[in-house]
C-alpha cells in the first residue's frame, strides 16, 4: 500500500504531518508487557465464618417465613390470607367502610384548616416562638449526638433496628387487614377531636400540630393517597414549611411513598398481596444479611464512645509513656 494510506504489515501509520509513525501494538506499553491486574485480596475466612454463624440465628424467624411464603404445602394458607384480605377490602367489607370513613374525615379536616395554616407554618421556622425554638434545638441535638457515634456503632444499630423492622412488617403483611385496622382506629376518634379544637377553641396551635405530626403520617402510610384540592394544597404547605425550615425529616413523615418502598403496610390491589408478601420477606432477609456483617465488623474493632474512652484512659496525660517505653525496650 502506498501514499497516505495505513501500512498494516509494517506496523507504520501515516503522519498527519508527513512521513510515517510506528504504531504500538495492542496490550504493549512503551515496548513492554501489559501491567497484569492487581490480584484479588485473599478471603477474610475468620469474618465469613462469624458472620455466617450469627446469621444462622437471624434467619431462624425468616426460615419459618420463607415456609409459609414458598412452601407448597402452605398453599392454602397463603390463599386464605389473600382471600380474607379481599373480603375485608371489599365496598361494604369491614376495612373497606372503615378506610372510607377514614378518608373522609381526614380529608375534611385537612381542607377545613387551609385558612389557619398560614398562621401555623410560619412558627415551624420562627426560633422566637416555642414551636420553632423547640424545633431548632431539636436538630442541633441530632447533630452533636452524631458525633458521639462511631461508623461501625452507627452501621450496627441502623442494621439491628431495620431488621426489627421488616420482622414486624412481615407480621403486618401476613394479616395485613388487621394491621391496617389496628393502625385506622388508633388516630380515627382523634380527628373528630382535633377537628372541634381548631374550629373552637382560641389557642388551635397544639391541635394543628398533632392533627399534622401524629395522625396525618399514619393515614398517608395506609390510604390510597386520593386527596381533595384543598386537603392536597394544605399538605403541601405543611410539607413545603417543614422542608424551607431544614426539617426534611419531618417532612418525610408525610411522604406515604417513603414508608410504603420500605415495607410499611397500606392498602393495595389483593391480586398484589402475594408478590407484596414476598418481597418483604426478600427486605427482611437481605436486612438480616447486613446486621450479620455489622455485629462483626463492630465487635472486631468498636468505635462506641465508651470503648474509646477506655482506649484514652491509656493514653492520655502521662499514662502513655509507659507503653511506649515497654514498647521501645528489647525482649530479653
């Protein structure tokens, strides 16, 4: 081949600039050998043995769980949960006409205190008032707490309490009408209340407070979501304060869509039960899987601030020198 074309079997290329270049070939770096990957590090066989072990323990309840999920024999069980949970769901069921009395008093409320909303929200961010005050020192709390807590003592207390909690969300899933029942008349008789108090009484601030903060998060984690214009405007203006002030914490409790992707129970399709029931338990099992590993990593080297202070009771002051003068020493 000739001109300005690439010469293959000479291993030359053509120069922008004129003449010809040698090309490197594939895999070769400055004429030599390509650098071979770094090797895996060994397998830490002591830590996968421990971890394994307490496992073991964890996975006792989610056996018994993935029986009654997987197991042919349990078939019928599984059935009759999904069939006693459309009976209840249905129009004139029990939880149907309890959840349709329950979206309308909360919607009605909601949308009845629109109006004094724009007195109440401006105290979730003033740190003049009691509420905003309280809210501050609230977050400036959780701050300083943060930093007494090592990242292995954190790890394992947010894997302890995770597993904690998709063991009870499994239990809400496998009579999920019961739960959602239970969960409806615990706030139902407050709304009526808190209702009267707005509408009647001179001071409504403590009443909006607890209407938005206790009853409200639990009627979005189980309601279908379905809410008025007004109703919809108040959420938002509850939410959007709590969020402008820095409290997306708090905003979250009103977020359904947070509770429900981590397992929490709420009314869905029937024909969704099982899939739903199953993967709960696959959140439970994976939530077990992280808590094992934690425990060890924790126990290995812990980082609690009781540990570390024993750890400075050697060091500090003058104590150290003693250490280190048996550590700079001969063995005999």
């Amino acid at each position: 081949m000739t001109g300005d074309t690439d010469t293959i079997d000479s291993a030359t290329t053509a120069d922008p600039a004129g003449g010809d270049q040698a090309v490197t070939p594939p895999g070769a770096a400055g004429g030599g050998a390509a650098a071979a990957p770094a090797p895996p590090p060994p397998p830490d066989y002591v830590r996968d043995i421990a971890i394994s072990r307490a496992l073991a323990d964890l996975m006792k309840p989610i056996e018994t769980a993935a029986t009654d999920l997987f197991a042919p024999e349990k078939q019928a069980a599984r059935d009759a949960i999904v069939k006693s949970y459309r009976t209840a769901c249905a129009t004139d069921g029990a939880l149907g006409v309890k959840m349709k009395q329950a979206d309308k008093e909360f919607d009605r409320a909601a949308a009845d205190m629109l109006a004094a909303l724009n007195n109440w929200t401006p105290l979730i961010g003033d740190a003049t008032k009691p509420l905003g005050k309280l809210l501050k020192a609230r977050a400036a709390l959780a701050t300083k707490m943060a930093t007494f807590v090592g990242a292995k003592e954190k790890a394992r207390a947010g894997a302890q309490q995770a597993t904690k909690d998709w063991a009870a969300r499994h239990a809400d899933w496998s009579a999920p009408e019961a739960a959602i029942g239970k969960i409806v008349d615990g706030y139902l008789p407050q709304i009526n209340t808190l209702s009267a108090a707005i509408n009647t009484a001179d001071n409504v601030d403590a009443p909006i407070l607890s209407f938005w903060m206790e009853v409200a998060p639990k009627h979005l984690q189980i309601s279908d979501g379905t809410l008025s214009a007004n109703a919809k405007a108040a959420l938002d203006k509850v939410t959007g304060a709590l969020k402008t002030a820095g409290y997306a914490d708090l905003a979250d409790w009103l977020d359904p869509a947070k509770s429900q992707a981590n397992g929490a129970v709420h009314l869905i399709d029937p024909d969704a039960l099982d899939q739903q029931r199953k993967d709960v338990f696959a959140g439970w099992k994976a939530a077990a899987e992280t808590q094992a590993a934690a425990d060890y990593d924790f126990k290995l080297n812990p980082d609690d601030l009781a540990t570390l202070k024993a750890a400075w009771d050697k060091l500090k002051g003058d104590v150290w020198i003693k250490d280190a003068k048996a550590s700079l020493t001969p063995a005999s």
